[in-house]
C-alpha cells in the first residue's frame, strides 16, 4: 500500500520538538489539511452515493409521499411491503432466481474452460500453442453487440430461446480468463511440476492438486468478475427471451418493472434495490479480487 | 499442496514410452485441454462475426417467410451513405455521447482516486464507497436516474428545473440526461483503474517535489498526470468502448416505439438492437453492427498509435 508521506514525514520531526513554534505550526497545518482531507472525501462520498440513498428513500415512502415537494429526505414511516409487492406481484423472485441459475452456469463454464484451456498454453507444448492462444486473446477485440446477431439465429435453430441453456451459452469461454489464468499458470515455478512429475503425477492431478491451488487468486478474481459481468447483463437476455416472458433475469424484470407501473415507482425502486443488494455484498467481500480482475492490463 | 508428500509409484508408463510417443500425448492432451474453449468461441464468436459479413450482402425480405435476396455491397452502401435507416445521425450521436461521458468520468475518477490515495483512517470505507458504482449494472442505474430525473417525482422540480418537454424526452438533454447517467455508472470503474495506477507510483518524486514548494496544482498536473499516462490511457480505451456499448439505460428510459426522431438518443448500439428486434430487418442490422465493430477497433488503434508515443511509461 502507498503510505502518504506527506504526512507521515513530517510527524517525526513534530515529536522530537514540540516546544518549538515551528513544531506547532508544522502540527496545526498538519491538523489542517486531516480536515481538508476529510472534508473533501466526505463531500465526494456524499455526491457519489446521493442517488442511490435517495432511491432507497424512495423505495420506502407511500405512493402518495413520493410527488411529494420538497422531496422527503427521510422515510419516517418505512413502507417495507414495497419491497414484497416488487417480489411477489412484480415477479422479482422469479428474475432473480433466473439471474442466479444463469450467472452460476456462466462463472462455473468460464472457470473450467478458462483453467483448462489456460492450464494448456502454460504447461504444455503442442503444435499451433502460440497461434491458438492468439486466437483465444483475438476474441477480445470482437464486442459481444456485433456476435449476437447471428447468435441469436444459432440459439434459436437449436431450440434454446428462451431456455436457461439459451441464457448462458454464448459465454461458456473466455479470452479474458484464459489470458489471467495462463499468466497466473506461467507464475508457477518449472521446478514444482519437474518435482510432481517425479512423484508419479499425471497432467489432470497436477492441475487439480499444485496448479490450481497456487492460481488461486487469479481464479478467485476470475469467478467475481465473471459473476458481475453474467449478473448485470442487459442486451443477450433482452432479446434471447423475448424481453416480456418469466425466463426474464432481474435486469429485464426491472425494465418490465419500471415500464408497466409508473404510478408504482416506488415498488420499482424497491426492485432495483434487491438487485443491487447482491452485488453490494459480493463487492464487500470480494473487492480485492474484483479490483485486481478489473485492473489485470491496466498496471504491467 | 506440497508435491513430495505424496509418495505414488513412479509412472511404468511414462518409463517406458519413448520420448516421441510421450510428445505425442502431451500433445494430443494440449489439444483435447483447450478443445472447449476453442469451440465455444468458434460457434460463438467466429461464426457470428463472420457471418455478420455474409448477412450485410442479402436483404431481410419485407415479409418475413421469404427469401432474402442477394443484394452484394448495395445495401451496405445505402445503410452507410444515405440516411434510410438513420445510420449518419446515429453515428454522430455516438461521437458525441462518447465525448459527453468520457473526458468527464475520467477526470472524476482520477480526482477521486488522488483524493483517495492516503493513509487516512477509514480511508478503505471512501475507497468502498467510490468503488461502488462499479457493481450497478445499467438497468438499476437507469431506475435511480430515471426517477431523480422524472418531471413529477424527482428533485428537479422542486431544484425549479422543469423543462417542456421533460427532461428524458427533451430534444436537447435527453443525451446529456443519459450521459450523466453513465458517467455515475463508470464512476465506479474509473476510480478503480486510476487507484491501481496510482499504487504503482513510486512516492519519491512527488515527496521531492512536495520539498522543492511545488503546490498541490502543479504536483497533480505536472507530475501525477505525466506519470500516470499509461493508465489514464487504459482507462481512456476502456472508457470509450464501454461508451460505445451503452444500450441498456437508453432502452429502458427512452422506449423505441414511441422515439421522436428529434430526439438524438438514437445511438449505434440502439440503432443495431432496434433495427434487428423492432423491425426484424437482419440485413441492415449487420451491415451497422460491422461499423460499430470498425468503429471500436479504429479506436482502439488510434488510441494505441497516436498516444502511446506521448505518453510516458518510465518507471
């Protein structure tokens, strides 16, 4: 971690005379800028999640409260059956059962194929490994917005719209997690595999007993950043289900949610809290691996 | 996980093979290892990337159950030429979107994360706390702006901003309306890129120039920005590509059926996504989703040619 040396410098000195008038002016600009510090942070904190306090305010007030001007700050009266009416009436468990069957089979693909295909660019010799990875890292540059035209007609000639199955199958690998996973595969030293070649290992218990083990950060950062990717997905679901149907995950439910009751605003602010919540929680659990999922490239 | 602990029998297979033979299945397991992946991105990424080219040269019949028909380069041109199907104003509306969102979130990230960047104490709650918008997917940003900007329930009027028409349905902010949207949403994003950066800083230059009496101004413009090019540049690519593909928050605030055709929200990735499910007409569809994929690859590569010689990757 970057310590701030700005004032971690200058606390010495401060102790070593504190008497002296220098010392103390030293302290109080020192006291100074802590508040700036402070008041900056707070101010942009502030800012940064004002929209998301004030739906949640929202998410609890009457119908009648909500036009309310000035707008209440405060639900003092927290109408928490809004949150059962988006559940119940407004199909949200339904969505987010969708959401979770989808995610899971879109993280669980990602991670096998990307810890085999990765495990082979890393530990194996084969001819075309070098074109082949190439081929793996050139699917990062084809957006999924000009794939899923055709994909589309591919899903539904296989009888998979508007299936579970039809959810998750374009995302079964990718270039992204192959790339992470080799890198983290190449960190391993030569020594350990000579070392579990002579103890009788095979590729398949090697992988599953050394490699994977010690990849672990790297597929942890994988499976949280393949779960937010699945989870927030709009375009694929949208048009792989039609976009008015039960098989619809939570962010289309949220559309039909949002789109058909406009006088219920507050039940649809309800919903998109509970598809919120998750993912707030797998953010403060998982942020090291997300930030480092999400920064892999950034910082060679 | 140690390796030696397990003491098996050394593999009689593996003795007696012959160097060739055991190549051969090492190989032929390398093969096998990445087979799944490699399939799946030929079904579904090859393929349809492709195939996008074969479908621009055949034109959706106006009747569904009839045959397309071969049209060659035709339709392509009248697509991208003429402004039947919206394709110019689209395009242009994309530039300026990308230009509305992504100076603004970076430079909010970046001055968010130099904010950050103390050893505080509670500064991880700050850090969590600008971090956050990163997990909001757009159809839950969508419903805390479209409300915050709703004529009737939100703050704006009571703030006495009440444009005629209202503000998502007003020809001249409903773009900017939907930009600011985004630039929440990629708030989250940006903050974290420009952290990571900034970690990797050595802390000696700025402490030096802290020494030297540089002002907290020129420390940020001369030095921070100057050293934190490579990620700033990051950031940038992966900002506009991001841009580029922002459809949800525009479907779900601006419905298509009922879209004024003054009202400039129409974007690319929207036009491609209308045109295919709205209108069924597969042809056109893939003649503009080519472009939106020529459109980020330009990008891409601008970006890499002319910044990279500028930018400054010493360490």
């Amino acid at each position: 971690m970057a310590a701030d040396r700005t004032t971690s410098a200058v606390a010495p000195e401060t102790t070593r005379a504190a008497i002296s008038s220098d010392a103390r002016r030293a302290r109080r600009s020192r006291r100074y800028r802590l508040t700036g510090s402070y008041t900056v942070l707070t101010v942009s904190a502030i800012v940064v999640v004002l929209p998301l306090y004030i739906t949640v305010v929202n998410s609890l007030l009457k119908e009648d409260q909500i036009a309310h001007q000035p707008p209440p700050l405060f639900p003092f009266h927290p109408q928490w059956h809004n949150y059962s009416i988006a559940w119940t009436q407004g199909n949200l468990g339904f969505y987010i059962r969708n959401s979770l069957i989808m995610t899971v089979c879109i993280v669980i693909a990602q991670l096998v194929t990307s810890i085999l295909a990765g495990y082979a660019f890393a530990f194996l010799r084969f001819p075309f490994r070098r074109t082949l990875f190439l081929v793996c890292l050139a699917t990062l540059m084809i957006p999924f917005e000009v794939t899923f035209i055709t994909n589309l007609t591919t899903v539904t000639s296989a009888g998979l719209f508007n299936t579970y199955a039809g959810l998750a199958v374009p995302f079964l690998a990718t270039g992204f997690g192959i790339f992470l996973l080799r890198q983290a595969f190449l960190q391993i030293p030569k020594d350990l595999q000579e070392a579990a070649l002579l103890d009788g290992y095979g590729h398949w218990r090697f992988m599953a007993r050394v490699a994977v083990p010690l990849a672990r950060p790297s597929v942890a950062a994988l499976g949280v950043f393949a779960f937010l990717a699945a989870w927030n997905q709009y375009l694929w679901p949208l048009v792989a289900t039609g976009g008015t149907t039960p098989l619809d995950t939570v962010q289309i439910g949220l559309k039909q949610l949002y789109g058909t009751q406009a006088d219920q605003i507050n039940v649809a602010l309800a919903g998109a809290i509970i598809a919120f919540v998750p993912l707030l929680i797998l953010l403060l659990i998982f942020q090291k691996q997300l930030v480092r999922s999400l920064t892999a490239g950034a910082v060679k | 996980m140690t390796t030696t602990g397990v003491a098996a029998a050394p593999s009689r297979r593996r003795a007696s093979a012959g160097p060739r033979r055991r190549r051969r299945r090492e190989a032929a397991l390398g093969y096998l290892l990445v087979l799944p992946a490699v399939a799946a991105f030929a079904i579904f990424v090859f393929y349809p990337f492709f195939n996008n080219f074969r479908l621009a040269l055949y034109q959706t019949p106006p009747v569904p159950g009839l045959p397309s028909r071969y049209v060659g380069l035709h339709q392509a041109g009248h697509v991208l030429f003429s402004n039947a199907y919206g394709f110019p104003g689209s395009l242009l509306t994309t530039i300026v979107f990308v230009v509305l969102v992504v100076p603004v979130s970076l430079l909010i990230g970046l001055g968010l994360a130099v904010a950050a960047h103390r050893r505080l104490r509670g500064i991880g709650v700050y850090r969590m706390i600008f971090s956050s918008t990163v997990v909001s997917s757009v159809a839950v940003a969508a419903l805390v702006f479209g409300t915050l900007m709703n004529p009737v329930v939100g703050f704006l009027p009571w703030l006495g901003i009440n444009p005629t028409p209202p503000l998502l349905q007003n020809p001249t902010w409903a773009l900017p309306a939907v930009a600011v949207m985004t630039i929440w949403q990629f708030l989250g994003l940006s903050f974290i890129i420009m952290s990571a950066g900034l970690q990797s800083l050595p802390d000696e230059i700025l402490e030096a120039a802290r020494i030297d009496g540089a002002s907290a101004w020129t420390r940020f413009w001369r030095i921070t920005v100057p050293m934190l090019s490579p990620t700033i540049f990051f950031a940038l690519v992966v900002g506009t590509i991001y841009a580029f593909q922002s459809f949800g928050q525009i479907d779900i605030l601006i419905p298509f059926r009922n879209l004024p055709a003054n009202l400039h929200v129409n974007v690319l990735i929207y036009n491609v996504v209308n045109t295919l499910t709205q209108e069924n007409n597969t042809g056109v569809a893939a003649v503009m989703s080519i472009a939106l994929f020529v459109l980020t690859l330009l990008v891409t590569l601008l970006q890499m040619r002319f910044l990279e010689s500028r930018v400054h990757y010493g360490r």
